[in-house]
C-alpha cells in the first residue's frame, strides 16, 4: 500500500472536485438557499530541505478555479455539469542537481454529476494535465489522462460517503484504483472529512468562525524534465502529517493554514522508460531513480479560498 499512495495523492483535486457535487445536486431538496458552485482557491505550500550538507527550499503554488457551465436543480434528477483550471508549480531555490528548478503544471478538469434519487447520484470525472519545465514543445505523449466514475451516498445531511474508481495514465504506468471517501458531521463541533487512505481531517469547531484539527495527507506530481536531450520525468511524493486550522473570514472568504511534517518524502527523477506495467501496480518503487532525495521536513501551508 505504501507504495502506491503518492498515485492516490496525485488524484487529490479529482476526488475533492468530485466530492463537492454532493450537497448541491439534492439542493432543491435539503437547503432553502443558493448553492455556491464555483470558486478560486491559492494555495502556496514550503518544505525546506537537508541534504548533500546544505539546505534547499521546495515551493509549490497552487491555484484552482471551478465554475459550473450548466445545472438543473429544478427536475426530478438534479444534474450539474462543472469545469475548471488548475495550475500547480514546483519551485526548487538552492538545488543544483537536478538541472532545472522551475516546472508548471496545467489541469483541465471536468465533472458531470447527476441525482439518481434523493440520496444517491453519480458523478462522471475526467482530469487532463501538462507538466513540464516547457523547455522545449509539448507533445500528445506529454499528457497525462484520468477518468472516474464515482457513486456518491447521502442518507441524511450530516453523513455523506462514496466510492470511487479510477483510471489514470501517466509517466509512470497506468493504473486502477477505487477509492472510498468520507463526509461526517459528527456532532456541532466535530468533523470528519477523507479519502481513504490518501487524506482524512478530524476538526474540532472553535466558533462559527474559527477551526482547529489534525490531518494527514499524501500528496504527489509530476513533471516532464527535459534536460541535456535525456527523456526524464520528475515525481514528487509528499506524506505528512500536522495541525490544521480554518478561519472562516466573510460568508464567501476562507482561510487555511497548515503546519506539519512529512514522515515520507521523495524528490526523483526518472528515465521515461522506468514505467511499471498495468498489474504491476506494486512494482513503483522498483524503478531505478537517477536523483533521489529522500530527506524529510517541515512543511508548511497556507490557502485562501473564495466561492461564488
């Protein structure tokens, strides 16, 4: 299990993208008022890092948008069709052996989600991404595909549940991978939110405006490196742990900050012929990396989110 993980974080946006469609395709049903369906969210997250006797900086800025291009929440089965973009960059300050310290990511998502009843929809997702240090042009092989099918679950309004299978291609292999997730409210002042086992957040309610809790996540990315005419990818994979705390700043501003530390941490690069076949999911960690830091750290986070 260990070593698949950093795919389920990879697939983080996904499932939080698709989880969302939940509450608001049973709106007409359950809430009185307009559901907020979009949103921008900037996230900036720094590690830094020990190794070779020096220290290095790891950034990465995030900034997701999502905006619904259709809904009808009026009819006996509720749909919502939603859309987005999503950048992730991979900034390394002081590292000097990899060859680059600037990659960017592009991911275009797209949900459609649709109320089977009352309690039960289904959500159809599909994820394309660049990633690359855009060194020289990008080609078909330089993107990477995911899709989902998720059956989501809403017995009443304080527990939500899903599952949700996965096909993903990227550098690595191809894979398939179903993944559970988690929404419970259980009680005015506690929470639980997590895809099993690639995040889960247990938060305590200080006010109404304020949030306080542990959480546990893994994170990953990748990036086409193109460097001395070599076919190399670079693969972040992220475990940590730590305090998480929200402050909720306006009915439509949020804020969210994070520090913990990772208790697995993997900065490689790889020849683009180190793939793992399809049922060979547990072989990941067979590859043969030509850099690998393998240094654990702080990390810290910092978002502010605003929905529409």
């Amino acid at each position: 299990m260990k070593r698949s993980l950093f795919l389920m974080g990879m697939l983080l946006p996904l499932l939080g993208y698709c989880q969302s469609a939940d509450s608001s395709s049973t709106h007409k049903k359950l809430t009185t008022t307009s559901p907020l369906l979009g949103g921008v969210t900037v996230t900036n997250i720094i590690a830094p890092i020990s190794a070779d006797g020096g220290t290095f900086t790891m950034q990465q800025p995030i900034v997701d948008v999502g905006f619904p291009v259709y809904k009808d929440f009026s009819v006996a089965h509720p749909i919502l069709i939603k859309t987005g973009v999503r950048y992730q960059g991979l900034f390394l300050s002081g590292e000097q052996n990899i060859g680059d310290n600037e990659f960017h990511s592009i991911t275009v998502p797209l949900l459609v989600n649709y109320s089977l009843s009352r309690t039960t929809s289904i959500s159809f997702v599909g994820l394309a991404t660049i990633g690359s240090d855009f060194k020289r042009s990008i080609g078909t092989e330089d993107i990477l595909y995911t899709a989902g099918v998720r059956v989501g679950f809403r017995p009443n309004k304080f527990f939500k549940y899903g599952i949700t299978l996965i096909y993903t291609s990227n550098y690595s292999g191809k894979f398939l991978i179903p993944l559970p997730d988690i929404d419970w409210t259980i009680s005015n002042k506690l929470s639980l939110t997590g895809i099993i086992p690639a995040r889960a957040s247990l938060k305590y309610k200080l006010s109404e405006m304020q949030s306080l809790g542990i959480t546990a996540s893994f994170n990953g990315s990748m990036f086409r490196l193109n460097e001395d005419g070599k076919d190399q990818y670079v693969q972040l994979r992220q475990n940590s742990a730590g305090l998480i705390y929200d402050l909720k700043l306006s009915q439509r501003w949020k804020l969210n900050l994070i520090a913990g530390h990772t208790f697995s941490q993997r900065l490689e690069t790889f020849n683009m012929d180190q793939k793992v076949p399809f049922e060979g999911f547990n072989k990941l960690n067979d590859r043969m990396a030509n850099i690998s830091y393998r240094q654990n750290s702080f990390i810290f986070q910092g978002g502010l989110s605003y929905e529409f």
